[in-house]
C-alpha cells in the first residue's frame, strides 16, 4: 500500500494520504482540504467532503494534485515496505 507523501505546488506544500481505489485526501497548511479520485490519466475528480460523491467540475487545482500524485507513484512504485512484515512486496525472504 501506498505510504503518504508530500507534493508542492508553486509555494504550496500538501500532505497526500491515499485511501485506496484510487482515492485521495489531500491536507494543507495542516488541514483537510480535499478528497480527490482519479478518473482518467489528466482529469482527476474532487469528491463531496459531506457525502463522498463527486463533484463532476473543472479544478485546476485537482488536476495539478492528480499530475504529482501520478509521477509520485511512478517515481516510488506501488509496492513500498510493507510496514506490518518490513518486507517489501513482492521480494521473497532469502
């Protein structure tokens, strides 16, 4: 499972906690701010924060998260230290 990370936008920095099924909650300056789901490659949807259903609007903002967490997961992977085992994913115990 994929571990939180930071991303900067601009001057911005946010904290990024994946919650599975491609589905994102995104906090800055140390407060929730949004919840974000992947839709396709470049568009990337904010959800409802009350009630979880998205919200189908252009945001620019949600787009450029979507872009970091895409190069992020491509930079580190998917198969990050398993904390429970300290065995990464997919390695076999020698």
């Amino acid at each position: 499972m994929l571990q939180p990370f930071d991303v900067t936008l601009g001057n911005i920095d946010y904290a990024v906690f994946p919650e599975g099924e491609n589905t994102y909650v995104i906090f800055k300056d140390g407060q929730e701010h949004l919840h974000i789901q992947k839709d396709t490659e470049l568009q990337w949807i904010k959800l409802d924060p009350k009630t979880g259903m998205p919200l189908f609007e252009t945001n620019d903002e949600v787009n450029l998260l979507g872009k970091e967490i895409l190069a992020h997961i491509a930079e580190v992977g998917d198969d990050q230290d398993d904390t429970a085992t300290g065995f990464v994913v997919g390695e076999e115990e020698d």
